[in-house]
C-alpha cells in the first residue's frame, strides 16, 4: 500500500524494514523532553522492532525519498494499537505524522478493525492535541499515560428505500438522549427514509417526514423514550441561524438528527454520528447504488459496537 500527500510517501513495512524504523524511533524519541518515568522507546533495538513488525506490522514514511517517520502497529482484539509513532525532528512540519496516522487508519479498515487507539504522556500536551484533532478522545488514563482511541467509519451498500429505513431502525438501537446525528448526501439519496427508520426505531410519533418548511420538528416518544428532533438546514444561511433555533437546549435530552447539518451542526455536540448517504446513477446496468458511511466521532462510541448496526 501507497499512500502520497504532498512530497509524504507512506508504505506498509515488515521486519526488513527493521533497521531504518529503530533509527527513526531512536532519532525521534531522543530528541523529546525527558520524562518521569522515562520513555522506553530508546531501549528499543533492531531484534526487539523486527519482532513487532513480524507480529503485526508497521509504515515506513518518507520525504522525498528519505526514511522520516515511522510507526509499529498491534493488533488487538477489536483495535489497532499504534506504537513508537515517530517522525524524524528535522522532518517535522510536513505531515509527516498526520499521513502516518491516515494510512494507519486506512490499514485498520482493512483488517477489519473497528477502531484504532494510541497511548500518548499526559506530559506532551502538543502530542495529546495532535491526536484529538484527528478525531482520537482519551478513553482511559493510567498515572501519566494517556489512552486515545477512535473509532473507525463503516461503509455499507443500502440498495433499497427499504433497506435504508432498516438500517435508520437498527441504528436508533444504539441511540440514547444526548445523541447527535449529521445526515450529508445528495438530494434524493435517503436521508429522509433513513430519519423514518430511526423514528421507527426509537417509537416516536410520526410521520417523519422532510421538516424543510418548517425547518424542524419535534416527535414525542410513545414509550417514554428521547424525542426525536428532526432538523432540516438546507436553507439556513449559516451557524447564527441554527443557533436561534436553540436546539443546544433540547440536545441533552433528545436524540437530534439534523439533514444538510455538515459544517452546522458539529458544535452542537462533541460525540456525534457524522453519516454521508451517497448515490450513484446506475444507468443500463440497473438501478441507483446508495452507499451510507457512518463516522462514529466522540468518546461516546468507542466500544460501542455501533458497526454493528451499520454492518
């Protein structure tokens, strides 16, 4: 696997790879502030990085041709850890680490891992930042050391209106009070059938229907569950018109959907379900594919097999 960004070139590595990697490891880890307890990363060797690579893999990136950055990668029961994640100091500044972590997550994917977690020192707040504004939240925190984790987007062909509103019904399953979905896709894709499905899910008054008119609705429970807020911001011109809207005030208590919400509505929540349904024209070969990606984002969903729903 190749993945290019700019002159940043990442490839997949295995114990071959083992001396270049402990030289960026080593190069990398000696050059950050000393610690208390210190790193283990410099007790690293060549024997002790080719074992790692043998058992689970790493990437080797390179900048304009030179070895830079590099990472080992663990695999565990539902996750892929990523370890040593090292970028060289005089590399730095040139995404080297952002598409070393972007290529991880895509080797992730394809294992078929449904997230992927690092551990990073509470005492390096510029690397705890670099990992939350990828998407990573601190899921547990053991003395000094940090645990971040992310969970990874689902993809899933729904080839029928039918099948979307399924798939809206078993998502309402993991869906709670407090939870914040962002419906993006092409007019006619589904978002509208796969709000149904969720209102279904979560027995809420109906109909559901497209709330473009009147901006939003609110359907009630009737089984004493979270109301469901349905928003439509297609025709809101910015953020100030959602927020006179003022939905911050019924969020914690309900499950919000908001249609057309990309670029609106992340500040209504922190943990949230960013879902794309896409559409493509089938032409003579049969009829429109709808694909729907589910990006869990959040703490929230760490762990909590919300794939599943989508799967």
């Amino acid at each position: 696997m190749s993945l290019a960004a700019e002159m940043v070139d990442v490839v997949e590595v295995g114990p071959e790879a083992a001396a270049e990697v402990v030289a960026i490891i080593h190069d990398a880890f000696g050059h950050r502030p000393g610690l208390d307890p210190p790193s283990t990363a410099l007790d690293e060797t060549a024997e002790s990085v080719a074992a790692a690579l043998a058992a689970g893999g790493g990437l080797l990136a390179m900048l304009d041709g030179r070895p830079v950055g590099a990472l080992l990668m663990e695999p565990t029961e539902e996750s892929l850890m990523l370890r040593r994640v090292s970028v060289c100091p005089d590399a730095q500044r040139h995404g080297v680490a952002w598409t070393l972590r972007a290529a991880a997550e895509t080797v992730a994917s394809r294992r078929g891992f449904a997230r992927v977690h690092v551990t990073a020192r509470a005492e390096l707040p510029a690397t705890v930042r670099f990992w939350a504004r990828g998407g990573y939240r601190q899921v547990a925190e053991q003395g000094t050391t940090l645990t971040l984790a992310k969970e990874l987007a689902i993809e899933h062909d729904v080839p029928t209106a039918e099948d979307m509103r399924a798939l809206g019904e078993r998502l309402a399953g993991w869906l709670r009070p407090g939870d914040l979905v962002i419906l993006t896709g092409d007019l006619g894709a589904g978002k509208t059938t796969l709000t149904q499905g969720l209102g279904e899910g979560l027995h809420v008054r109906g109909p559901v229907t497209s709330p473009t008119f009147v901006i939003s609705r609110i359907h009630p429970s009737l089984d004493g569950g979270p109301p469901l807020v349905h928003v439509d911001a297609y025709r809101l011109g910015g953020l100030a018109e959602l927020d006179d809207l003022d939905l911050d005030v019924s969020v914690a208590d309900s499950v919000t959907v908001v249609e057309w919400g990309a670029g609106l509505a992340e500040s209504l929540a922190e943990d949230r379900l960013e879902i794309t349904v896409s559409r493509s024209a089938g032409g003579s070969e049969g009829p429109d594919r709808r694909t729907v990606r589910v990006a869990p984002v959040g703490a929230r969903w760490v762990g909590s097999g919300v794939a599943a729903a989508v799967a």
